[in-house]
C-alpha cells in the first residue's frame, strides 16, 4: 500500500486487519462489544487518518494503539469486574463426582480463578502489555507504539506482569517486587 489511507486501500486495510483486531478485542471483552469497538477503531482511524504518520508507527500498531484506546475508554471497571468473576465462581461448590474429570476440572477452575485475579491485580499499563502482546501478538516495538511508551518500558513491564503471574500460580504472593 504506497497510500495506505486513501479510499481505495482503505477496503485492503480493513481486510488485512480487521480479524486480529476483533479476536485481540473479543478476548477482552464480548464479542458483540467487541464487533462495535473494531467498527469505532476504524472509524476513528478514517476520522483521523490526516494525522497518520507512517514513519511514527506501522498501520497495525497505529490501528491497535486506537482500538486500545477506545477499549480502555469502554472497560474502566475491567479490575472490578474480573474479581466479582473470580470471587462468584470461588464460591460455587462443585457437586459432580465423577473422579479424574472432576478433579481436572477443579483444577482448571481453581488455576482459571488464580489467572483472573492475577490479571485483575495487575497494574493496568502491565494487563495491557501482556495482553497485547499474548492476545494481539504484537511484538514488544508494536506495544511500544501503541503506548507510546518506549520499548525498554514496555518489556519492563511484560517482564513484571510475567513474574507476577508465575509467582501466583506457583502460589506465591506475586505482590512484591519484580
């Protein structure tokens, strides 16, 4: 694309990057809400496209870094709502006894719930690097464009969401320095 934002490319740009920004997008958040924030990015990305600077950030990293945006403006109680999940599935006593399935099934549950308030007990710039960069599979640069944040930052900061979420499965606290 040698004018990735006029109207004749803009179909291909829709195709090229519509898919990975709705399943990264549909893993934070429903589908349905997922569906109206890929249509709002690319919205907003036409309504801004004057101001893409390709020597600044790549169309994909430019896309998410909107798409990003407009999640955060749409889950600011995403922390509060992963632990009334965690804390609602805690409570629920398991009545099926159906030996080795049932056990594998608690554990899953029980990881599954350690998992969530994990991610929920991360620093918001932390969830968002390591979800982006395990959901989006954008790379550390990407990350780095979207947040406009430099890369060093932002692999810090995959680094500790890392550590954090190793410590807590392996039951540590996972709430100190790392």
């Amino acid at each position: 694309m040698s004018q990735p934002l006029e109207r004749d490319a803009w179909v291909e740009l829709y195709d090229r990057h519509a898919r990975d920004l709705h399943r990264y997008l549909a893993l934070r958040v429903d589908a349905a809400i997922a569906d109206d924030l890929v249509s709002e990015s690319f919205l907003t990305a036409w309504e801004r496209r004057g101001t893409f600077d390709p020597a600044r950030a790549s169309l994909k990293a430019w896309l998410f870094g909107i798409a990003t945006n407009l999640l955060r403006q749409h889950v600011r109680t995403e922390g509060r709502r992963l632990r009334a999940w965690a804390r609602d599935h805690g409570r629920r006593v398991v009545t099926d006894h159906v030996e080795d399935r049932t056990a594998a099934v608690v554990d899953a549950k029980s990881l599954m719930n350690d998992l969530t308030e994990a991610l929920a007990d991360l620093r918001p710039e932390e969830r968002d690097v390591l979800l982006m960069t395990a959901w989006a599979d954008l790379t550390a640069a990407e990350v780095a464009e979207v947040t406009e944040t430099p890369v060093a930052t932002v692999r810090t900061r995959l680094f500790r969401a890392r550590t954090k979420l190793r410590a807590r499965i392996n039951g540590q606290e996972g709430d100190g320095d790392a």
